[in-house]
C-alpha cells in the first residue's frame, strides 16, 4: 500500500484490517480480500490475516477457488494458533474433495 512505501507498516496493517468489517462481498472482490489475507500475514499480522480468511471464506465461493484459498487460509491459522478453525477448514476441505 501507500502507506507501506511511505514508511508507514503500522497505518498500512490499520487500513487492509478493516477488511474484517465486510460482511458481504462481490465476486470481483474476492481476489483482493485473499490479497489482503496474504499481505497481512505477509507483515507478520497473522491474527488479522485469520479474520480476512474467515470473511472471504464465509461467501459463497465455487470449489475450485475456495479449496486453494483453504489451504493458504490453514497455514494462516495454524501460525496464530487457532486449532479449532484449522480443523473446520480442514474438514471444509475433506467435504469439498468428496462432492
């Protein structure tokens, strides 16, 4: 982001994290949510990255781009210790293989 280039991580991290206030998304927009998710955890905000995951995750994504985004999604989770999500996306995951 801007902020990031100018020197400004802190502010940068602020402006992408209101990405967890969004609730419901256009398909146009999912790409960017993952980007955020990605960036986040990128700059060490694993935390916020989980909860970018978690609204993306929630819309109603066709398989074929959920399953990868489940995957970067887990290793998102897994670095914040978030056990109980890892193991619903994993089995999101199994569900989804077995359709």
């Amino acid at each position: 982001t801007l902020r990031d280039r100018m020197g400004d991580r802190i502010g940068a991290k602020r402006e992408l994290g209101v990405a967890v206030y969004l609730r419901r998304l256009k398909p146009e927009d999912w790409g960017l949510m993952a980007k955020v998710a990605e960036q986040l955890a990128e700059w060490d905000d694993i935390d916020t990255a989980v909860e970018v995951w978690k609204v993306l995750l929630k819309q109603d994504l066709p398989s074929s781009v959920k399953l990868p985004w489940l995957k970067q999604a887990i290793e998102s989770a897994t670095a914040a210790h978030e056990f109980s999500t890892v193991i619903e996306w994993e089995n999101e995951i199994s569900r989804l293989k077995n359709k």
